[in-house]
C-alpha cells in the first residue's frame, strides 16, 4: 500500500475518533457516582482519576479505577493496531494514532464535559501495548527513582520525557519506523508534561507532596500526581 495514501488517511480519522471515545470513558467519574452517588471532580484535586479516587473514597474504589483507566489504553492501541491490520496498512502502527488520541480522550472526555485526569494509568496501558520494552525499561528504572526521590509526579515526568528517547533507541535496533512512532511518542510525551504543569511549578518552588510525610492542609500542595 502506498505510504499515506487515502485509505491511510480514512482508517487514522476512524482509529482516533474510535481511541478517543474509549478514552473519554472516565473510569473515575463512573465509579464515584455508582460506588459513592458523587462525582470525584468535586472533591480534592478536581481531576477524575485514581489518585484523587483514592484520597477521597478509599482503595477499593481506586482499584477499579486503576484497572479500567489502564485497560482502556490496552484496549484501544489493540484495536488500532488490529483496524490497521485488517485493511492491510502495515507499514504504520496504528497503536500509536490510537494512544494519542485515547488519552485525549481521558484528559478532555466528551462524555463528562471534557474535563478529566492527567492520563497516567492510561498512558501506561499504553505503553506496555505500544512498545513493551520501552515499558520495562521505563519501569526499571523509574521503580528505585520513585522511592528514592519520595515524589510520585517528578517520577511521571521524568517517564514521559524518556518514552520518547527509548522509542528512538528501541525502535532503531529492532528496525521500526522512527520517526512515525517518534512523532507521535513525542506528541503523547508533551501532553503528559503539559498536564503536569502545575506539579512542575511546585517543583520548581520545592512545595511538591512527598509520599511519607504529613498532608499539608495548603489545597496547592494537595494535588494529585
């Protein structure tokens, strides 16, 4: 199949307008309102995601929560990849339009007035679909960064500023498209850390929670990773 031909083009719009609406499934919102009759984006932070499920409603619920925002990025880089397939465009990955447009989905989701999480668990479901060794390699070393740093959200930036450089790496020694599966991982690397906007101002400022030590009642320094 010639390179960005037509059929390209048609397959991607259906691919990412697919991957958004799976995105905009917002595991948090729904697990408030049937585990809680609430809406978790009037509480804490404000974001719909796991963390902020967590502080406010407990384990249980931030479990569900975790597991559908990590699987719906499973789901939709498979069925990209398998759209793809099926109408024989395979000199792309159709899992990284899908991811893109997944977590667009979670940060801005049509089904809950576009306003949802930072998309880290979703963003990992992701990755392990995308490429599972950029995965591990990320989990490898970020796991003793996480511990000895204490701070949950300089961890996920540091993630999303690496995905893109170990794409390249990986990608160049087992023979994939580069620069394909590069632009998109550094489209899905910059909305990260845009999202994590705030969490870097805090940073900067040395006012960012530490996992251990005693909540702070400020509200600014309460927001989640």
């Amino acid at each position: 199949m010639e390179r960005f031909s037509g059929t390209f083009w048609l397959f991607a719009i259906l691919v990412a307008a697919i991957a958004y609406l799976i995105g905009s499934v917002s595991f948090a919102v729904i697990v408030s309102r049937v585990g809680a009759q609430d809406d978790v984006r009037t509480h804490g932070s404000g974001n719909a995601g796991m963390t902020n499920i967590l502080r406010t409603y407990g384990k249980k619920m931030a479990a569900f929560t975790a597991i559908g925002d990590f699987g719906k990025g499973v789901v939709a880089v498979a069925l990209g990849r398998m759209i793809f397939s099926m109408v024989g465009i395979h000199d792309f990955d159709g899992g990284y339009i899908a991811g893109l447009f997944a977590i667009l989905g979670h940060l801005y989701p049509v089904f809950f007035g576009f306003k949802g999480g930072k998309g880290v668990l979703t963003s990992l479901g992701i990755l392990l679909m995308l490429n599972w060794k950029v995965f591990l390699l990320l989990v490898v070393l970020l796991l003793p960064v996480v511990f000895i740093v204490k701070i949950v959200s300089l961890t996920v930036i540091i993630g999303y500023l690496l995905f893109p450089i170990f794409t390249v790496l990986v990608d160049y020694f087992t023979g994939e498209d580069i620069l394909f599966n590069l632009f998109f991982a550094l489209l899905i690397s910059g909305i990260g850390a845009y999202k994590h906007r705030e969490n870097i101002k805090r940073l900067r400022e040395g006012t960012e929670y530490k996992f251990g030590e005693k909540k702070s009642l400020d509200p600014e320094k309460s927001k989640e990773a």
